[in-house]
C-alpha cells in the first residue's frame, strides 16, 4: 500500500513539473544542449596566428663609425592562450623562442648584418572583451613584453661578438574574434611593444637603440 502511494505522490510531481516547465522546454535525453552564446567564466581560448612584425619610432647612433641599428621586418607564427575571468574580463598570455637580426644601417662602409639574436619572448596582458553574447567580439589588452636575450650568433666579418641587455616594456593591444559557430572564432589582432633603451655592443662598439615594434596578424581560435 505504501508503494503504491510512492508511486502515485512521483507522477503527480512528473506532472506538475511538466506544466511549470512547459512542453517545448523539455529535453529528450541525449539531446544536445543549445549553442551558448558569448564567453564565460571558466573559458580557455587558444589562437593561433600569422603575424607581421614592424620596427617603428627607431632612435639608435653608433657615433665612433656613424650608422644607425635597426630591425628588419619579420612574418612569423604566432599563438596565445585566454582565460576569461569572467565573460568580460580576461588574463592572456604567450611565451616561445624568437630569432632577430638586427642590421648596423648607414655606416661608411653600407648596411653592416649584426648576426641573430635569439630570445625567449614572454607577454601577458589584462583584456576587456565587449559585446561578448554578439558574434564580433572586440576586445582591447594591457600588459608588458619581456624578450630575454638567450644567445647572440655574430654574422662574422667586421662583426665578431656582440652582446644585448635584457628588457622589458609596455604591450598595448587591441583586436576581435569573430564566432564561426561551435568552439571556432576568426581573430585579427594589432599590438604595439613599447621596450626602453637598451645597449647593443659588438667588437668593442656600444650602441643605445630605442626601439618600438607594431605586431599585426590574423588567425584562428579554439574555445575550451
């Protein structure tokens, strides 16, 4: 008898939930969830792109052979990861290896190849995403660059040694994803590195270099 009653108090709660919910608003099981909208708390963003890197605002004199160092401009690979803090708020950040030749320019004797630089490049920035229930997301970052000098390869001739100081500066960015649908998001993205002065010396020759570096791309992303 008092199963009986159990198992007419479970359909009478079946039913009841079934008019407060509504028809449409119950899922057969397996169904799949409806698409979210937007980002959330908890998300992890991973993009990867093809970018152009472009020395600008260079202020550098190598007085004792009057010329000038600078940067060529570099297309490289690139990727980052994004972690919303909330579905506005987000931390992102990269790290890898990244290969530089900086050129001696305007000297006596013409432009004057340095070697290679090779660092470990680290960044992290503080992001505002907006608009983030709409497919373009447009969002804008705060953050600082730390390149770390981790060897130097002389291009030989007049240039046999050379040295550079480790740095950091100021990131500036600004960018949006684009949702192709599912976890995929187009991205286009533009940073400014804002590095202070620094040292350069090779074969007994200093030479102070201010430089900044524009980094523009565009690519893919995966949201985790």
């Amino acid at each position: 008898m008092a199963a009986d009653r159990l198992g007419l108090a479970a359909l009478a709660l079946a039913m009841a939930t079934s008019v407060c919910l509504g028809a449409e608003d119950i899922l057969p099981v397996g169904a799949p969830l409806a698409p979210r909208e937007g980002f959330a708390a908890g998300d992890v963003l991973v993009r990867a792109r093809i970018i152009g890197m472009v020395a600008v605002d260079e202020r550098s004199r190598i007085d004792l052979i009057g010329a000038t160092a600078g940067l060529p401009t570099m297309i490289l690979p690139d990727a980052d990861v994004t972690y919303f803090l909330t579905g506005n708020l987000a931390v992102a950040g990269q790290a890898g290896i990244i290969r530089t030749k900086p050129v001696t320019k305007g000297s006596l004797a013409g432009d004057i190849p340095t070697g290679a630089i090779r660092s470990f490049g680290a960044s992290a920035a503080i992001q505002y995403h907006a608009f983030s229930g709409r497919p373009l997301k447009p969002y804008a970052g705060l953050g600082f660059s730390l390149p770390l000098p981790l060897r130097t390869e002389p291009a030989g001739g007049l240039v046999t040694a050379f040295s550079v100081d480790p740095i950091a500066g100021l990131l500036l960015q600004a960018g949006f994803d684009h949702h192709l649908g599912g976890n995929r998001y187009a991205n286009a993205e533009v940073k400014k590195i804002c590095l202070p002065r620094y040292t350069l010396g090779k074969a007994g020759i200093g030479a102070t270099v201010e430089v900044n570096t524009v980094i523009v791309g565009g690519g893919i992303g995966y949201c985790f």
